[in-house]
C-alpha cells in the first residue's frame, strides 16, 4: 500500500509541475560516420546541444503545444520555429519547419530525429 501511495504521489508530481515532454536528454541514432547528435534540454527552457559530446550549440527554447521557437549560438542569431512531431510514447521527435531563415541549421534539423536517453 506504501508502495502504491508514493508511486501515485510521484505521478500526480510530475503532473502538476508541469516539466513538458521535451526536457531531457535526446540522442540521434549513429550517422554513417558514428557521429552521436545529443541535445539537453533544461527546465529552464535552456539547450546545449554536442556532437560526439563535444559541445557545439547553446540556447534559449519556447515550447507552446507542439511548436517549438529557438535562438542558439549560430545563425546570427535568428530564430527558428519547428513543429515538434513526438512518437513512440513520446520517446522519439521529429521537427518538422515552420520558420526558419537560417537555411544550413533548417536543412540539418529537417533531418533529424531523435530518441529519448533514460
């Protein structure tokens, strides 16, 4: 019975605190050349993303439903808007673009999807 009440408080926890689904740390698959894409994102609505865990992007996010807003350390600052398509038990991502001028990033983020590290 302890058991079940803790499990049920910790649950009802993570309900209210509201942590949306994308906090957490997100992997790709490995490339054809074993390149390893993660991305932290915070509670803070702050991301570090690394290649090979070498780090090479920061920034600040919004997400609102499934549109997810950016700036990072590249693109000259501009901001990019993607829908965040989540599948498989919301444990995968996909982004698909809604606004993004920064055509190099667009074109990368395109392709990308990404799983949940547990």
């Amino acid at each position: 019975m302890k058991i079940l009440l803790i499990s049920a408080a910790a649950l009802l926890y993570a309900w209210v605190s509201g942590e949306d689904a994308l906090t957490g740390r997100w992997e790709t698959p490995p490339s054809e050349k074993g390149n390893v894409t993660s991305v932290l994102f915070k509670a803070d609505n702050t991301f570090e993303g690394a290649i090979n865990k070498k780090p090479f992007a920061t920034g600040r996010y919004t997400l609102e439903n499934d549109v997810f807003t950016f700036r990072d350390n590249g693109c000259n600052g501009m901001e990019g808007k993607y829908r965040i398509i989540f599948f498989s038990g919301k444990d995968s991502l996909r982004l698909q673009p809604i606004s993004d001028s920064c055509e190099g990033r667009r074109n990368g983020m395109s392709r990308l999807v990404m799983g949940r590290v547990k």
